[in-house]
C-alpha cells in the first residue's frame, strides 16, 4: 500500500518546478520556497495562474523534481528568483557557447 503524500516536496525551502499526478495527469508544477521573493507567496504550488496550497495537493503523487539543464535552471534563478547569475562552468552552457 502506497503511503499518502502531505503536498510538501523534496526540499521544501528551495523553489522550483517538480513533477505532480493528480487527476488533471502528469504535470509539472512550480513550488514557491522559502527563497521566493515574495513572502507572501511562500510555501506554495502554482500551475499558470492557479495556486494551490501543500493541503490541496494530498492525495496526489509525487513523483520528484523537474532535471532541467543548467543554462535553464539559472534563467529560472534570475528571472523568477531575482537571483544574481553563477558562473556555470561545462555542461549545457558550454555546448551552447553561453559560458
């Protein structure tokens, strides 16, 4: 028997996307954590402009975090999180010709 997942991700202070079924399917869904800009909005799921709290999503399965390739991972860090960019050093940036 599957045990049921409290809507809470794997590291619940970092922001970012993860993979979420629930009776929509298979989605990926934007976690606002504790390093989310605005307070306010901390703590949270959002799908496009619907947000959902950690409560509403019980019952769903989670199926862990979105692997993005760096150079995307450090657009969502600026754009989203207002983050400083890092220097990213080989992987995608370096195939890309962006590092």
């Amino acid at each position: 028997m599957r045990s049921l997942w409290n809507g809470v991700p794997n590291c619940p202070e970092r922001s970012g996307w993860h993979w979420v079924e629930d009776a929509t399917g298979l989605r990926p869904l934007l976690w606002r954590g504790d390093d989310w800009p605005d307070a306010i909005d901390r703590r949270e799921w959002e799908d496009g402009i619907v947000v959902c709290s950690a409560e509403d999503m019980r019952g769903s399965d989670y199926c862990g975090p979105v692997v993005m390739p760096e150079v995307v991972a450090e657009r969502f860090n600026r754009t989203r999180l207002g983050k400083p960019p890092v220097g990213i050093a080989g992987g995608w940036a370096a195939r890309l010709g962006l590092s």
